[in-house]
C-alpha cells in the first residue's frame, strides 16, 4: 500500500477540496433547483479532502454545510464538530442573513445550525421567514412552529419578536385577525418595544374590540420606541379625527411636520380643520 508523504497529503486534500468546491458550485448554480447528483459527488471529495487533512476547519466546515443540504444531519453534526465552528455563530450568520432579507444563504446557514442543535425548529423558524420574503402567507403560516417554546440561547429576542411579527403578517393577509393578533402578541413577549408588532397589536385592539385604551396605549408605546417614525403618529392623529377630538388630532398633526415637513396628511388636517 502506498503511503503518502504529509506533503502529499496535504497536495491531494488541496485537490480534491478545490473539485468538490467546483462540483458544489456547479450545484448550488440554481439554488430553486437543488442538484441532488452533484451535491452528493461534492459531499464524497469534500470528506475525502477533510479527512486527508483532519485539521482543516475550513474543509470539515464545507462538508457540514452540503451533508445538511443532503439531509444527512449525522454527517453534518460529526464534521461540524471537527470544524470548530461554535453553533451560536452559526447561528448568528442566520439571523443576519435574515435580517438583509437573503433567503439562500440565511437558508444555507440555518440548515447547518439545525445540524448542530436538532432540538431547536432552526429550519422552521427561517424557512417560514423564506416564505415570507416570497409573500406566500399560507408556507408562512405552515411552517412556522407556533408550539415551541423559545429558550434564551436559541435566537435573539428581536429575531424571535419579528418571526413572530411577520406570523401575524401573513394572518392579516389571509384575513385571520384573532390569530393574527395572538402572533403580535407574542411578538411583543419576546420583545416589548418591536415597533411593528405594537403598532399592529394597537390596530387590532381597536378592529376587533374597540378597545381604545389599549389601542392608544400600544400606539404611544410604539412612537417612544421610534420618536421619528410617521406611523404611530399619524394613526393617533387620524384616530383622534374619527372621534372627533380635533385639537388633539391637529397636534398630531403639527407633530408630524416636525418630522417630515412634507407629511401629506399632516399638511392637508391642517390647511382643512378649522380647529387647527
């Protein structure tokens, strides 16, 4: 048997790692379509390289990301663990991939986060959010796991606040207002000042019950939460119309243009309300 030199080694793992990348590549080319073949032959020369070179982070790191594409979550724990790669910065490059709205890498690092830690709906969680991106509210709702209970280590309470802000999104839109509310809600555990959330939470108090203490409370806390931002502002004010409290509206009013001089609605309550 020919047994190589450690120069040699590390020539034939330098091969076969730079083969399996072009074969990956090749398969990830169209990312809606998966090449299973490919991936497999990726998966074979990146192992073969890693385990030439035992010592490469880099090389056990790739093979953890195709063995999670390939659904092979043992293989993608074992080389995971040999890449030294901590599974909250797995984790993190999900949340910011999240956040940039780039569903094949956050998609990408998710599966091997769900690798590192099977407990956790990882892959749930941003496959839902995935759906979003693409408006399909029904996979949203699918997807996302309603019935886990988050712990402090799995994902930041602003991630956790807006997964559950985006649920009562895709409720809204296919007009399931009660769930829709119950998901802000939950949002709001998570994260008390998430601005979209009491915003919504506030707009469905007063929808569904007319609950205008709760709504004004929800809208108040949402533009101290944002001092700069419109929305809060501009939903009392047109609230305060509807109920037929000018001056307070007109304040509102005066508010926003302290903001945004060219605030349409603002401009238009002041020039047509005799009040103000």
């Amino acid at each position: 048997m020919l047994l190589l030199t450690i120069k040699g080694q590390f020539f034939l793992a330098s091969i076969l790692h730079n083969a399996g990348a072009i074969a990956l590549n090749f398969a990830w080319a169209e990312p809606s379509k998966r090449k299973t073949p490919e991936l497999d032959y990726a998966s074979s020369l990146l192992q073969a390289s890693a385990a030439l070179n035992e010592n490469s982070q880099s090389m056990w790191r790739l093979t953890a990301f195709v063995a999670a594409e390939l659904n092979q979550p043992e293989m993608s724990r074992f080389a995971l663990a040999l890449s030294d790669q901590e599974w909250e910065d797995l984790l993190n490059r999900a949340e910011a991939y999240y956040f940039e709205k780039q569903s094949p890498e956050m998609l990408k690092w998710a599966r091997v986060a769900q690798a590192g830690n099977p407990t956790t709906p990882i892959t749930d969680v941003f496959g839902s959010a995935a759906a979003y991106f693409a408006e399909d509210w029904v996979t949203t709702i699918r997807l996302f796991p309603t019935d886990y209970h988050w712990k402090d280590h799995d994902l930041s309470p602003s991630t956790v606040a807006s997964a559950w802000s985006m649920l009562g999104d895709a409720y809204r839109h296919q007009q399931q207002y009660d769930n829709a509310l119950a998901a802000y809600k939950n949002a709001l555990d998570a994260d008390p000042t998430h601005y979209k959330a009491l915003m919504w939470t506030g707009n469905l108090e007063w929808q569904l019950f007319r609950d205008q203490e709760a709504a004004f409370g929800l809208w108040r806390a949402a533009a101290l939460s944002s001092p700069s931002s419109e929305w809060a502002y501009q939903r009392m004010g047109r609230h305060y119309v509807e109920i037929n409290m000018l001056n307070e509206a007109c304040q509102m009013a005066a508010y926003l243009l302290e903001i945004n001089p060219g605030q349409s609605w603002a401009i238009e309550l002041l020039r047509t309300t005799d009040d103000c």
